[in-house]
C-alpha cells in the first residue's frame, strides 16, 4: 500500500503531497491546486523510480502550468522527504548525519 508523506505549500494556492509505493518501489507526487488534484503524470502515478525523477516532474508540471517552478528549497525539500518514504540506508544516512548537524537538511 503507497505511503504519502507530509504535504507542503508551494505557492499560495498549490500543495505537493509526495507518496512512494513499497510493492512497486516507486514514488508519485500529487499537486493540488485550489483543493483540487492535478494529473502530474498524465495516468501513470507510479512510473518514477528515482526522487530525482519526482522532482524534476513536479517542477516542469508546475511551470507548464504557469504557477512557476520549485525554488531550489522546495526541491530540496521534496526531494528529502522521497527519500524518507521510501526508507533504508539513504533515509537512514541521512537522518545521522542531520542528527549530528541539526538544522542542516542533508541529502544523499
């Protein structure tokens, strides 16, 4: 069953929920804009398989759509908290290495 993570604000009329799928070892990105779900993906949720490939989704959605693209924080961001949903020793390296520097967000 897919987990969604924590949704954040964009802008002030759009949220981004990230959600990774363990079954299929893939992520999706939903983008709600107005209360009101965009296809990001055009009908296949769960074809990303790396967080890179989320992001780079989102932004480009986001900027076809003229809402403008993710600031560099936000892809930071969205791209930690894929990596969170999906678990293991990325998630796990990283949680260390912000425990030991807190208020750094770390990614690798």
């Amino acid at each position: 069953m897919p987990t969604s993570g924590s949704p954040f604000v964009v802008a002030s009329t759009v949220h981004v929920v990230p959600a990774f799928d363990p079954a299929g070892r893939a992520f999706s990105v939903s983008v709600v804009i107005t209360g009101q779900e965009a296809s990001v993906l055009d009908g296949a949720p769960w074809s990303l398989d790396h967080p890179d490939d989320a992001v780079d989704q989102v932004d480009g959605f986001l900027l076809d759509a003229g809402l403008g693209g993710l600031t560099g924080r936000q892809m930071h961001l969205l791209k930690r908290e894929l990596i969170i949903l999906r678990g293991g020793r990325d998630a796990a390296a990283m949680a260390q290495a912000e425990a030991q520097q807190p208020g750094c967000l770390r990614l690798f």
